[in-house]
C-alpha cells in the first residue's frame, strides 16, 4: 500500500477503568495502533497486562495490514534473490549459420572443416568481464576468426590447440553495437573415437568471472560418426605358381612369364587364363580371377602316356608286317603361333584367338584350320593338327601384298617415251 493512500485516524481516546482492583487503560475502536504503541511507550506505569487489553482493543483491520506489508517485504526479497541468481544464468550470445564439411556422415580419420557465426552482442553489450569459450576434440585443430564490429572487421592471427578463449574486453561494446564473431575449424576426426554415436565437435560456452562455465549458455555442434572408409581395392594382384616338376614354362593370357616357381606381380584384376606347360606333360591350363590380391596356385603336370601299338594278326603272304600305328590319346592341347612381323591376327576355326605372338590352350586333339592377318601382307590359311596334352608349334613368316606401280612410275615412262619420241623426229 502506498504511504499517499494511508488514513491516519484522529488521536486515540483514552479510557481508564478499574477493574479486580488493577487499573485497566485501553482506546477506544478506531483508535490507531502506531498511536497506542506510542502512548504504551510514554506511560510508564502502563503493566502488560494493561498492554494485552489495549491490544485486544486494536481493529481486525489493522492486523490484515500488517500481514501483508510482512508479506510484501518477503516477496521483495525473494524477487531480487532471484534475479541475482538468474541474471548470470542467461546467454549472452547466439549462435548460426553452421556449416560442417563435408555433410552428413563423417568416419574416423577424416578431415572436417566446421565453419559458424556468433553474435556476442546485438542490442545487448556482451559483458566485459565473461569471456567467450570454443573447446573442440579433433585431432590438430586450427583456428581462424573475425571480430566484426557494427560491420568493420578485424581479422585475428590463426591459432592451434583445442581451446580457444575470446576475453570480453575485446567483445564489450555500447548496447547500440553489434558485435559479431565469425570462426573457422579445420582438424581430423580421431581415429580412436567409436562408430555409431553422435560425437560433440565444437562446444561454444560463456565463461563468467570466476571462470566458470554458465551452464544455459553451452551450444554444442555435433555429427553423426559412421564406420571406417574402407581400403579401397588394388587395381592389380600377384599369382605365385609352382608345379610339379618344377621348370615348366608358365603363360598368363597367352603372354610368357617365366619358369616355376615363379611370383608373377602387376597382374590387373579379373578373369586371367593360365597356362603351366611342359615337354613330356599334359598342359595345365585353368582361369584364375584376380581381385587385388596374391593367389598361389600349384599345378600337378601329367606324364604324356606313352603311345600304343598294335601287333600284327598274322604274318602277310609277302613276309612284310604291318606298321606300328600311334592311337592319340584324347583330351586337349595347345597351339603355340610365332609369326615374323609379329602382330597378326590369329584365328582358330574361323574364331579370332588372339594375336602373335600368342598360345592357345584348350583346343581340342585332331585338325584345325589355321588364319593368320596382317594388314599390308597376304592373309595366310592353313592346317594344323592338336595331339591331346601337347603344344603344338607354328612358325612361319609372311608374305607383304605386291606393289601396284603408282603415279610417280606412269610419270616417269612417259617421260622416257618422250625422250625417245624426241630423238627420232630429229
């Protein structure tokens, strides 16, 4: 209640009376109690129990009052303990245009560059004696930042470690100045930190005087950490051969590339023909897919059986026996084409096989026909014969195409001819 609004009353009337043989003074109703409180004061003589009456005698009123003046009091005091705890609780700063690259998933090991805008004082003076805080886990951290006042920047030296403290002096403005801070954070994503979780980046926080973190002034900038990058896959693998014997001769599509044992490196990835062959032995031949890494493959050779014969019946009238015929043992073989100029294209019953020098495993045993092509020399077409778990061999050189006489020859006989034209008609 404001003082302008009190009603202070008349004196208090005093009334005495004797009463059990005491003397009793109280005031009359409407009586003021501050007054009765004075007038208790300047009598002496008054005793407590006199006090109790006069008490007694004060209005319901006036007690209503008092309680609430009391209860104002109470709840004046609460207020400001309030703001006295609420105000340093209060962020002094806002904080976006966030920007982490690259976007969405990150895995460990990977390099982020987080970029975000923070405005310390915008209507508001950001307090001279907090200061502003940015605290980041990545791997060898590098910051950059601009202190902008009311558009006029100030670009900062570039700074490392994982923490870095803005002091409100350098951020204390008028209220009119807008104050605004612009960071950029290069580093890596420990390798160590585990996949799956969000992971906290950057923490941006306000620091009061004491130097404690105000807790409702914490923004945290995080992202989501997903499973390693895998490795990626080689281009090209390696084939280790062996065989048994050892020394045999070793092809990878049709190319020769030593004899067993042998590492064969830089062998590109896919499906790859290999061939194992020796004198006296059955080829080995089978496709190996080649995926970016070392294979090792051990070929058993076969013995070549030795051929057949067949005895003669009986004895022909003539006395001349039958010859021994050799009977080919079934299967495959091989076919082994040199050509000089080498470069030609091979076909095989009519089917391209590859080009010269080259060897062609997997022909079946009997005839085949044989063409070779080159371009400025005669096609050459013949017939080879495949004996099962051998390597047939051809060589041969070929023919160039014959020379039609151009026009620097018709020239040069005419000319001739009117040389001799002119020597007669003299």
């Amino acid at each position: 209640m404001k003082i302008s609004h009190l009603h202070v009353p008349e004196p208090p009337v005093c009334d005495e009376k004797i009463q059990n043989g005491e003397r009793y003074t109280g005031y009359r109703k409407g009586s003021h109690p501050m007054l009765l409180s004075l007038k208790f004061l300047q009598n002496p003589d008054l005793s407590h129990r006199s006090f109790r009456h006069f008490h007694s005698n004060i209005p319901a009123e006036h007690h209503t009052k008092i309680r609430w003046k009391k209860v104002r009091k109470l709840s004046l005091v609460i207020l400001v303990c309030l703001l006295a705890v609420l105000i340093p609780m209060v962020s002094a700063f806002t904080v976006s245009s966030i920007i982490v690259s690259p976007s969405g998933t990150l895995d460990p090991g990977d390099p982020v560059n987080i970029s975000y805008t923070v405005y310390a004082a915008s209507g508001v003076a950001f307090p001279s004696y907090d200061d502003l805080q940015f605290v980041t886990e990545l791997n060898d951290p590098v910051w950059s930042y601009t202190i902008a006042v009311n558009g006029v920047k100030n670009v900062r030296p570039v700074e490392g470690g994982r923490v870095l403290t803005i002091s409100g002096f350098e951020l204390s403005y008028q209220n009119r100045d807008e104050v605004i801070v612009t960071v950029s954070l290069a580093g890596d994503i420990p390798p160590g930190w585990a996949t799956g979780v969000n992971r906290r980046l950057v923490r941006i926080q306000d620091l009061d005087s004491r130097g404690a973190v105000i807790p409702c002034s914490v923004v945290v900038i995080d992202r989501f950490i997903g499973l390693p990058t895998p490795t990626p896959t080689p281009s090209f693998g390696t084939l280790a051969v062996s065989s048994t014997p050892s020394g045999s001769d070793v092809y990878i599509d049709n190319s020769y590339k030593g004899l067993t044992p042998v590492s064969i490196s830089a062998v590109p990835n896919g499906n790859r023909v290999l061939l194992v062959k020796r004198d006296g032995y059955q080829d080995y031949s089978r496709t190996v897919t080649v995926m970016g890494d070392t294979q090792t493959i051990s070929a058993s050779l076969v013995p070549i059986p030795a051929p057949t014969t067949t005895t003669p019946a009986q004895v022909q009238p003539t006395g001349t026996a039958t010859q021994p015929q050799t009977t080919p043992a079934g299967g495959f073989g091989s076919l082994a084409v040199t050509t000089s100029p080498s470069g030609a294209q091979l076909y095989v019953d009519g089917i391209l096989k590859g080009i010269t020098p080259a060897t062609i495993p997997g022909l079946s045993a009997g005839t085949h026909v044989l063409l070779l092509k080159l371009d400025g020399f005669q096609d050459l077409s013949t017939t080879i014969t495949i004996t099962a778990g051998q390597t047939a061999e051809y060589a041969t050189g070929l023919s160039a195409n014959a020379k039609t006489p151009g026009f620097e020859a018709i020239a040069a006989f005419l000319s001739i001819g009117i040389l001799l034209l002119a020597r007669r008609t003299r």
